[in-house]
C-alpha cells in the first residue's frame, strides 16, 4: 500500500463555527478504519483546532495514532484568546511531532506551513467554502499532487472525494 494513504492533513477556516464536528469525527474514525495513522494539524484557530481536539480523542482509544502539529512559528499561538490558547496547549501536548515553518512570522510563512502539510498525504480533510484564502490555497496544492480531497464545508462548490 502507498505510504501516503495512510497520512492525512487538515485545513479549513478559522471561522469555523462548530456545526461540522459529527461529520468530522465520523470522517476521522472512517480514516482511521482505512488505515490512516497520521494526522497532520495546521494548529491555527477554528478548524484546526478543531481537528487536533478531535484527533486527541481518538487516540485516547487507539494507541497506533501518530498527531504531527505543523506551526507556523515558535511562538504563533501567543495572541489566541485563553480558550483558545487552552485548545493549542492541549493539542501540542498529545503530539508526538511538532514541526516549525520558520522561527518566526515572514511573508509566506503560512504558505510554506500548508505546503508541508499536504507534501506525502494521501488525503486533505478541508473545511473550505470556495474562497481564494489559506485553505484555497492548500486545497489547490493538493489537487495538483492529485491528494484525496473530502471537503465538510455544508454548501462545498468543489468536487468532494468521499470514502
């Protein structure tokens, strides 16, 4: 089997508002019963984390889950409100591989952070509503790399790659 099946990403907006959750615990648990083992976490606000939270539960039932946290810099997360600074702290926690984009904010950081989310993945978990943004970004990269896409976004005017 190819290697890339079995490590997926994850971008969406970080107006995220919740209203995925179900449907992204059930893709995760479905990833998972595909044989997917690493997840791949942007670590920004909303979705991302989001996702790490989800992520982190699941590994609280399967001890084979290997949470990769992709930051942007060292110290991305010290303007996140408390709760969300909570979430990150939790997330970085469980991860068992934190990688940096560069040492600090620079153009193209969050680019360059995306990038390396999506290099080697099998799959992109997106929470994308069509906008030219972060996420547009990475959902373009992974299209060109001929990635999985399974876009949560409820009124998704992309194509969707269901499991």
């Amino acid at each position: 089997m190819n290697s890339a099946l079995h490590i997926v990403a994850f971008s969406g907006h970080r107006t995220y508002d919740n209203s995925a959750d179900d449907r992204l615990r059930s893709v995760v648990a479905e990833l998972y019963d595909e044989g997917v083992r690493i997840f791949r976490v942007g670590m920004a606000e909303g979705f991302d984390l989001a996702v790490g939270e989800v992520v982190v539960a699941l590994m609280e039932l399967h001890d084979d889950i290997i949470l990769e946290a992709y930051v942007p810099w060292p110290l991305f997360s010290a303007r996140f409100d408390s709760v969300n600074k909570s979430k990150y702290d939790a997330v970085i926690a469980k991860a068992q591989v934190v990688r940096y984009a560069g040492f600090a904010f620079q153009n193209n950081i969050f680019h360059q952070r995306n990038d390396m989310l999506v290099n080697g993945a099998g799959y992109l978990v997106a929470w994308w509503n069509g906008s030219r943004s972060g996420t547009g970004y990475t959902v373009g990269r992974a299209r060109r790399h001929r990635t999985k896409i399974i876009n949560l976004y409820p009124s998704a005017v992309t194509e969707q790659t269901l499991l």
